[in-house]
C-alpha cells in the first residue's frame, strides 16, 4: 500500500467498492478483510479514529463468520494502538 498524492483518491474510491460488492454479494470473510485494508489505508493516512473505526468492524464482521483466529489477531492489534 505505497500511496502518493495522485493515488490516494483512487485507492480510497477501490476500497470503497470492493466493500460495497462483498456486501451486495454475502461475502462475509471477504468484507472483513476488506475492512482489514481500509484499516490500513487510514492508518497510512494519519487517521487513527477511521483505522480503529474500520478495524472494529472487521472483527465484527470476522465475528459473524466464525473466524476466531481472525478475529483474535485483530483484537491484538486494537490493542496495541
């Protein structure tokens, strides 16, 4: 995730998507990860309350799958923020 000025708008736009399909079409665990990402791009972008935001959705989303190895991971890195 090297982002540079021109590529931020476009990055956020295909994250954007990306959930919005996995929701349209039930992929749970895919949504998770998905949010794991958004996590991840606010976090590269100075947004602390966004990561902790789209990372605690992950770990719900995680939650409704089953994945408890998922959603351990992630709850140690909320953690640690």
């Amino acid at each position: 995730m090297n982002l540079n000025d021109s590529s931020r708008s476009n990055t956020e736009k295909y994250i954007q998507q990306t959930i919005e399909s996995d929701q349209a079409d039930g992929l749970m665990f895919n949504l998770a990860k998905d949010y794991v990402l958004y996590s991840k791009y606010f976090w590269k972008m100075g947004d602390r309350q966004k990561t902790e935001e789209n990372l605690q959705q992950a770990i719900k989303t995680f939650k409704d799958c089953g994945a408890d190895g998922w959603v351990e991971k992630y709850e140690g890195q909320l953690a640690a923020m």
